[in-house]
C-alpha cells in the first residue's frame, strides 16, 4: 500500500537525515539537503498518517526507524523495499567527508524507490490526495537527486 510504504520510507529518511545534520565533517550544503529531507520526510509521513486514519486505518507507530530490507532479495515490480542495514550502519558508522558520500548515496537510492513507489500510485490508485501526494513527491524528490547528485561531484 502507497501510504505505508511512504511512511516506511519517509521514516527511514528522517533517521537517516537528522543525525547527517550534525555530524562532523559533513559539508554545510549535504547538512542542507539532509535538512531539507528531513522536513519535507516529516511532511510526508504526517500527511500520510492523516491519510491512513480517514480510511479507517490505524497508522504505523512513529519513534524507531523501520526495519531495513533484507539484503541480497530480488526486488519485484512494485516492490520499495527500504535501505538495508548494512548500508544504514555504513552511512551512520562514516566520518569525516566520507559520512556526507555515504549519506548521499544512500538517499539517493533511497528517492529512487520512494519515486518508483509514487509513480506505480499515479498508475493504480484513484484516491485523488494520494495521487496528489505522490505527484509531490515525485516532483520534490527528483529535484533533490539532482542536488544530491551535484553534490557528488
């Protein structure tokens, strides 16, 4: 389901993101784009978890990140699975300049199967907010590899 999986992954980003924000050795414009994820990831969740409760949902408890994906499983069409630990503990494990290089690969993948998740609810869903919300993110979430990319250079 769209909003879980936005959840789950909107989660991860902002555990991902708030300690990226202050660790040393990251450069200022990585701690802006992890700042910028961080509360646009927020958004997200809280939107969706609004969302959820309409239909009749409960929604996931907030606080802990997500459990990461499993390594080493192929990954089916429409299937978004999440970061896994190994490349979570790498990333939260990096210092210096390689913490911000670790961190941004890892959002990148992580925007891509985020993306790929809005873009199979702009196919299949027909709730006109999420497809509203997917729309966003897949707007928002491109710009943001954009910058992350640029910032890799």
């Amino acid at each position: 389901m769209f909003a879980l999986d936005i959840i789950d992954h909107s989660a991860q980003a902002i555990a991902l993101s708030n300690p990226a924000m202050s660790k040393q050795g990251i450069a200022p414009m990585v701690r802006d784009i992890a700042q910028r994820i961080s509360a646009t990831s927020t958004t997200n969740l809280n939107q969706l978890q609004t969302l959820l409760q309409e239909w009749g949902f409960a929604p996931p408890p907030v606080g802990q990140p997500p459990t990461a994906a499993a390594p080493s499983i192929p990954v089916a069409p429409g299937e978004h699975p999440l970061a896994v630990d190994a490349d979570v503990r790498r990333a939260a494990n990096a210092t210096g300049p390689d913490a911000g290089g670790q961190y941004l690969d890892l959002m990148i993948r992580q925007h891509h199967f985020t993306i790929s998740a809005a873009r199979d609810q702009l196919q299949t869903g027909s709730n006109p907010r999420a497809r509203a919300i997917a729309r966003s993110l897949i707007e928002r979430q491109q710009s943001e590899i954009v910058a992350m990319e640029a910032l890799q250079r």
